[in-house]
C-alpha cells in the first residue's frame, strides 16, 4: 500500500516540515506540537507550498518527493538534471530516473542554487 505523507516549505521560518495525512483539521496542515500538546507550527495552506511524498526512493535510498532536484546520467553519458513535478500521467521523468538509477540532489526550494 503506498504511503500518504506530506511536506511543506514554510516561507515565513524557511524550514521544510513533514506530516501526515490526519495532522490536518478544516483549515490548516500543521506539523509539530509543543509540550502543551498543543500545534505551535501550521502550515499556510495558501502560501506555503505542500509537496507530496511520491513513494519511490532514489538509488541511494533517499525518498523522493515532489519538487525534489533530480541527477542521472544517461546512456549517451549525458547528465540529466531536473526537478520532480506531477503532472496529469505521473510525475515527470521519473520512470527515466529510476531505469539510470539517478539520485536525489537537494529540492528547489533549500537549494535553489542547483537550479542554476
């Protein structure tokens, strides 16, 4: 069975979070909670972006998610870099990634750097 979680890129902290499908109430995705018990970082359902977890792993066991920076070298020892976007038939590249056996990089919005 495939496994539902979440991240998000919280702007405003510039801090990646990761949850679960039920940490989620009518308004907002949160993440953590404090000693209280009680949710003292929520995700910002309209500006902060939410990426889901696609459920496959890169060569070196790295999960792979959606706005993950991708790298694999392909048959022509050309090297391939791109990031994980879904789209209406799946994520894009990724049974190419998977066949050379690519690995994860980083993701677009901690290192944005590797866009360049």
């Amino acid at each position: 069975m495939r496994e539902i979680k979440f991240r998000a890129w919280l702007i405003k902290y510039k801090l990646m979070v990761y949850f679960g499908l039920f940490d989620t109430d009518m308004t907002y995705l949160y993440y953590a909670k404090n000693k209280n018990g009680d949710y003292d970082l929520f995700v910002d359902e309209e500006n902060d972006p939410i990426m889901q977890y696609t459920s496959y792993k890169d060569r070196k066991n790295i999960e792979i998610w959606e706005d993950d920076i991708g790298r694999y070298i392909d048959e022509e020892n050309r090297i391939n870099k791109f990031i994980f976007e879904m789209t209406v038939g799946g994520y894009r590249k990724l049974e190419e990634f998977l066949y050379y056996r690519g690995v994860i990089i980083g993701n677009k919005w901690e290192n944005p750097e590797l866009l360049k």
